[in-house]
C-alpha cells in the first residue's frame, strides 16, 4: 500500500480565509484523503486548463477526459494515482521537479511500473546517481538515443545487425519517407516496410514485361511528335474526303487567301496561333499528302519528325499509313504507361533486384513486432514524464483550487495561479491582473465583483500576439485614470507588453478615497457650471456683435422721419433715478441680510470653546463626506474576485472577499524618500506660513467690520 497506518477517519484542519472559512491543505496526508473531502467545501469546483500559471503540460495530464476542464473528479483521480506512485505521501507537499527511484512504492502497481521504467531511463541515460527530473526527460530523444527498440513499432539501421537490414531500411527510409523513431532518427514501420516491398515487387515486374521501342532511340520524339499531329491530320483526311464529295466546296476546305491576307500587314511571326488553324497541307481532293510537298510551317518540324522516322521510303501519306506508324508504337505506349513502383525507380534497377534477391522484408518485420512489444515498457517512460509534472505543481494546484491560500498569502514573491503579471500605471504596481478570455462575460458580470477595474489591450514588439488583461486598482486616487491612459504590463515571464485602458468599471478604492469625492463632485459642478456659463456668455455675445455688425447701415443714419400716419417715433424714456434708488435698496437689503446672517454664524461661534469649534468643524465636514464613506466601506467590505473568475470560466464555489487591509497589498504605491528638493521652476512669493496668517487676518477684518456695523446700528 502506498500509504499504510492511515486512520479511518482523517481529521480536517480549517481557516478563516477571504471572507469565509476553508480547508487547510497542508500535508500529503490531507492530499491522500482528498477523495473523502466534501465537495462543498472546495472552493472551485472547475478551472479552465489554458491561460493559467501552470506547465499547461502538467494541467493536461491532470485533465483526464480532456475535456479543456480541471474538475473536482479529476483532482481527486489525480491525488489517488500520486498517492499510489510514492511510499511517503509526506513528498507530495515538496514541489521537487526530480525524484529518486527508491521512492516509488513497489508494492503498488502505479509505482511498480514507475519505478522499472525510471530504472530503464537511467541505463538509456548511462546515468549513475538513481534520480530523474524533469529537465533530463525534457528531450525524449535523448532518453531513446542509444536503444535499438523503445516500443513505438519504428525500426531504425541501430535496430539490427545485419548489413543487409540495415541496407533495406535506408533505402526504405530513402524513397518511402521514413517514419520519425522515439530516438528522434528517420525509421521505417511496417506500413511502409509493406510498400516498400510492394513497390520494389511492382517496379521489377514493370520492367521484365517491358516492350522494345520500334523506332529505338528517335522512339519518344516520334510518339510525341505523332501525338501532336494526330488530330491535326486526322483533319485533313476528312477535309479530302469532303472535297472529293463535293469538288465545289474544295477551294472553301483549304486555306483562304483572305485569311492570310488578314494577318499579311503584322508581324507572322507573332501569328502562329492563327497559322496553326490552317490545314496541315493543302487540299485538292486527293485522300493523301504529297510529301514533295511543303506542309503548314507551324507543324512542320513535328510532321518531318514522323516521316523522317516511321515513314522514310514513302512518298505520300495516306490515312492508313498514318494509323500504321501509330499502331506500330501502341504496344510500347501501354507498356510505358503502365509503370508501377515509381517510388523506387530512383534507387537504379540493379539495386532493385538485388534488395529483392536478398529480400529481408520479414525479417525487417519481425524487428518491428520485437520494437511493439515493448510499447507497454515505452509507455512507462512517457508516465514518469507525467509522474515528474505532476508531482511538482499538484500541490501548487490544490493550494489555488481547494483553498486559495497563493492569493491570500502575505508572501508578495507567490502569487495565485490566475494572477498573470504586474501593470504599472500612474505611479502605481497593480499586483493583481488577469487575463480576460471572454470580454462578454466581464462585461456581463464584472461590476459585481464591487473593484475598480481597467481593461487594458496589451500588445508586445516581441510577440504578434495580442493579449487582454484586467487590472484591479486598490490604492491611490482615480483622477488621472482615464480610458485611453497608456501604461505598461509585465506577465510573469518577465515580457513587457504596451497597455491601453479600454475600460473602467467605478468602485470606491478606499474610504479616504470616498472622503474627498463629494469635494470633488461639487468643485467638478461648479466647474462645469461656471464653463457653461461663460459659454453661454461667450456664444450671446458674440451672437449680438454678429447681428450689430451685419444689421450697420452703409453711412450714417438720417434723422427719424414721421410715419405714413404722421406720428413721430418712439423716443427712448429718460433716465429714471428713483427705479435705480429701489434697486440699490434692494441690494443694500439683500447684503444687509447675509451680513446679520454671518454676524449670528460668528456670535454663535464666539461662543462656543475651542473644542466646540473643532467637534463642529468635525460634524459638518461628516456630514458632507459621511454618507460617502460609509457607502464605501460597505462596497469595499464586498469586494468579491470571484465574479472575474466565473467570467474566465472558473465554478467557484466560495466566497472570495477582499477586504480593506488586503486589497492594500494588491497595489503598490510609488515611495520616496523625506528629501527637501527645490523645484527650480517654483514661482516666487510668499511662503506657505504668510499665506495663511494672511487669510487668517482677512477673516478677522471682515469679521470686526460686521460686528462695528452691528455696533454702531448700521445693519
């Protein structure tokens, strides 16, 4: 047994962990007991095999129905088959990326075959010290590199030791393309052993049927010479055969003196497709060519080809003698074009007849059964590569899959497995970024998650590739933040990547963050009111001065004249100083109220102690920025990461809160030091202290002017 002694019941340990309680995973004690755990305290149920911190290698072992899913099932198979692998379950918690063979447990199965194919590694090896890792298995060729059979059914020349085994199988590797061995050398399986051998048979049987060409060397040319003119002269029997039918229509069946009277003023050179449309000779009737005779200039050099060759003695050509000379080749034609084994024609036929001669076709595939059988073995090998992957992150896995202790940890150097880099932006680190494999999704539910949030597009000089990412703000002040703020991110391989914010989702950050937002809501108001207004302003009266200026008479105005009716026009009223006098009334009213106003603010104030004062300066600034804060603090005391998660395709389980002293971390303030630097461009004036003794007196005097008002009854 893989793990003896084990207690029938085992005894969970817990922690209150990101807003709920978890399930400590610390010992390979609690990995061999995985399968008793309920499934309701896990905290993921599912994560995505791609875009995560781990060898995708090792996820995919791990994934056992390849379904591109980590499930709960496929964690528990997997701790099951691990705990079955070693004889101290203590070694699961170690994330070594070697081990040594003395602890494989030989009396399980698992770590029976697991051990004998370790031990194999380390003889193909030549390898003393009993250990392997994964760095030496990283090149399987290697591992194979010096076996003659390594169970992948492929044989090379190092299989055998026979010169003509060897012979066979490069030339079989030659002209068949060979198949790639473990060994990463070009072999032969018996698929292609069987066609090599079949083709070798084809092409020698070829050539033992083979038809003596009847015109000997001069053979190819006249049958592709032939070839050429057969329907062109074929064409012209049938034109003779017209003509002597029908006399009268000779002269239309050979060629027309317009036709080459059409082509006369040009270049004939250039004309040889036309030309070509002639008949091959002339027609007068007479079923034959007269081989005195010149024929159409385009075909003439293959026609000569075939007379000069087939036709030497012969003065006319007639049909028959045409279908003679093509009858004469036919046989030597069908033998060509019956070809077989064409794959091996470039080895030479004598080597042809000789691999036949020597025929080692079943002793080839009796090495190759012999490789086959120890395909069982081979595979082995290819498990201790998956044992060596999994034994190194299986535990990383269950600390971000069980429990998320990665994320949670005060260890800045860990980080959670789907924390994927680092972005730097507006004097900041923001240590937690994800990928974002599904913008929808996000979109769909990234405001639950209650965080400020960027969306950034992220692309690489060194990379074509293009990558999305979500970053969390947690810190600082969100004024300069803008969509459209460059940044940069770096991913956890250390690859830096040009970000562009393409997204905000607005959440508080922090609750000295929510003091000053309704300061900054108002002053933003005011802003935008007194903008508007001077816009306004601005437009009126440059809407006035327009209309003055295109209304202005060409020269000076004439004295009003009378109305058709002979009344005169209005006349402006005189200037009214008893409206005005009102006027001034009003406003002296109007300030004499905000000054009773202000004297009753500072009579009550008087009167207050200084702590009064300050608990009163307290209470309005709380009331103005309370309702604020306390809206905060409710919102970051909600923050939840597990919204992003379910976006990426993650079942989370769980809670998984972040609360106010944590989320701290997740984002780095720049830090400098105490330093008094003069700024050179510094305008010059008064200091800080003399500004404000100068308020200070200001207040004072407006304050004595108002009560020497009161005194003195003026208000």
């Amino acid at each position: 047994m893989a793990f003896l002694g084990k207690p029938k019941e085992h005894k969970w340990e817990f922690e209150n962990i990101g807003g709920t309680s978890r399930v400590k995973i610390r010992s390979g004690e609690d990995i061999a007991y995985l399968h008793k755990l309920d499934k309701k305290l896990w905290t993921v149920l599912s994560c995505p095999v791609k875009g995560l911190e781990i060898d995708e290698k090792t996820l995919n072992y791990i994934d056992v129905d390849g379904d591109g899913k980590i499930r709960v099932n496929d964690v528990i198979a997997t701790a099951k088959w691990l705990t079955d692998a070693v004889n101290d379950v203590k070694m699961l918690t170690n994330e070594e990326d070697f081990i040594y063979i003395r602890h494989f447990d030989t009396s399980n199965p698992v770590g029976y075959k697991l051990h004998n194919s370790a031990k194999q590694i380390l003889d193909n090896l030549g390898k003393k010290e009993p250990s392997v890792s994964i760095a030496e298995l990283s090149d399987m060729a290697k591992v194979f590199a010096q076996t003659r059979f390594n169970g992948d059914g492929v044989i090379t020349e190092r299989s055998s030791d026979e010169d003509a085994d060897k012979n066979a199988i490069s030339a079989a590797v030659a002209v068949m393309d060979g198949v790639a061995d473990r060994s990463g050398v070009m072999g032969v399986n018996a698929d292609v052993i069987e066609k090599f051998y079949a083709s070798l048979a084809a092409y020698d049987a070829w050539r033992k049927a083979e038809v003596q060409p009847p015109f000997g060397a001069d053979t190819d040319a006249v049958i592709a010479a032939y070839n050429a003119l057969d329907a062109k002269v074929k064409d012209f029997f049938m034109r003779s055969k017209l003509a002597a039918y029908s006399p009268a229509s000779t002269e239309k069946l050979d060629v027309q003196t317009a036709q080459i009277e059409a082509i006369s003023a040009g270049n004939l050179s250039e004309k040889e497709a036309e030309i070509a449309q002639y008949p091959i000779a002339r027609v007068t009737g007479k079923p034959e060519i007269d081989l005195s005779q010149p024929v159409n200039p385009v075909w003439a050099a293959q026609f000569n080809t075939v007379v000069k060759v087939a036709l030497p003695d012969n003065i006319t050509l007639t049909e028959a003698d045409w279908a003679a000379v093509g009858a004469k080749f036919a046989p030597y034609t069908a033998w060509k074009n019956s070809k077989a084994g064409t794959e091996v024609e470039v080895l030479g036929y004598d080597e042809i007849k000789e691999l036949l001669e020597e025929n080692r076709k079943d002793a080839l595939l009796e090495l190759v059964a012999k490789d086959a059988a120890l395909a069982e073995e081979a595979n082995n090998i290819d498990m201790v590569v998956k044992f060596l992957y999994i034994y190194r992150d299986f535990y990383r896995l269950l600390r971000n899959f069980i429990t998320f202790d990665d994320f949670y940890t005060k260890d800045k150097k860990v980080s959670a497995i789907f924390q994927n880099g680092r972005l730097i932006i507006d004097q900041r680190e923001c240590r937690f970024c994800m990928t974002v494999q599904d913008m929808a999704k996000h979109n769909a539910g990234a405001a639950a998650s209650g965080m400020y949030l960027l969306y950034c597009d992220c692309t690489s000089k060194t990379s074509a590739a293009k990558l999305q990412i979500v970053a969390a703000v947690t810190v600082g002040e969100i004024r300069n933040l803008t969509v459209g703020k460059n940044a940069i991110y770096y991913d956890n391989k250390g690859v830096e990547w040009d970000a562009v914010v393409t997204k905000i989702i607005d959440n508080p950050i922090s609750v000295q963050q929510a003091f000053w937002s309704p300061y900054r809501r108002m002053a933003t108001a005011v802003e935008n009111l007194i903008n508007k207004s001077a816009a306004e302003k601005d437009a009126k009266i440059m809407a006035n001065a327009t209309a003055k200026i295109n209304a202005a008479p060409a020269s000076l105005p004439a004295a009003p004249a009378e109305g058709a009716d002979g009344t005169k026009p209005a006349v402006a009223p005189p200037f009214d100083i008893a409206k005005f006098a009102g006027i001034f009334a009003a406003i002296g009213m109007a300030l004499g109220m905000i000054g009773s106003a202000l004297v009753s603010l500072f009579d009550g104030l008087a009167e207050l102690a200084w702590w009064e004062l300050i608990l009163t300066f307290v209470a309005i600034l709380m009331v103005i920025s309370g309702p604020a804060m306390v809206m905060a603090w409710m919102k970051l005391r909600r923050r939840n990461i597990a919204p992003l998660l379910n976006a990426n395709g993650w079942a989370i389980n769980a809670e998984a809160k972040i609360s106010i002293p944590f989320g701290n971390t997740l984002t780095d303030m720049a830090k400098f030091p105490a330093l008094k630097l003069p700024d050179p461009y510094k305008k010059r004036g008064m200091s800080g202290w003399s500004k404000f003794f100068l308020v200070v007196l200001i207040l004072a005097l407006f304050a004595g002017v108002i009560i020497g008002l009161k005194w003195f009854n003026l208000i």
